[in-house]
C-alpha cells in the first residue's frame, strides 16, 4: 500500500499504520495511531473500521487499507478515507467514528 502521509495537531501525530498483525491486532489496516508529536511514542492505536476476510480467499488480497488523512485542528476531528473511496470521521476528544456519505 502506499504511504498515507501523517497529520500533526495540538502536539501529537497521527498515522495510519498498514500492518495491524505487527502490533497484536486481528486485521491490517483501518486503523489510526496517536503519537506524542516530539517523542514519537504512541499513545493510542483506534480501529476505524473492522475488514470482514473469508476464509477461502487469501488474507493479504482482503486487506483494505487507508489512503488518505485529514485533521481539523479546531474541531478536534480526523477525516479518514480508505482504498474504496468510504469516508468517516474520527472525534479525537470523544473516539467516537462515524461513517461518512
């Protein structure tokens, strides 16, 4: 997958990692992760979306990964788009996700 470049405010970064096995979790991507912007230390990791594999077809092909991230620093909210053009939102201060139309 392509890099997603990263998106900084009020002192932290935020990235979506590609390879969710890496860190313990059940799929890669669709995920976002929160960093201490100078120390680079991760702070939270948040699924936004859950990627449903079948079991007959091969996991890496399933993958669905985000391909673009935005923030509004003064609404506290990430805008996230995966590789199939869905849209949600992400209210830092809260977590809460939604999907976007």
């Amino acid at each position: 997958p392509a890099l997603v470049p990263s998106v900084s405010c009020n002192g932290l970064t935020y990235d979506a990692p590609h390879f969710g096995f890496e860190f313990g979790a059940k799929q890669n991507g669709g995920f976002v992760r929160a960093s201490n912007a100078e120390t680079m230390q991760t702070i939270w990791v948040k699924r936004i979306y859950k990627t449903s594999y079948k079991p007959v077809v091969e996991r890496d092909i399933q993958d669905v990964f985000i391909s673009s991230l935005r923030v509004e620093c003064d609404d506290q909210i990430l805008f996230i788009v995966d590789e199939k053009g869905r849209k949600y939102s992400f209210d830092i201060k809260t977590h809460k996700i939604a999907r976007l139309k």
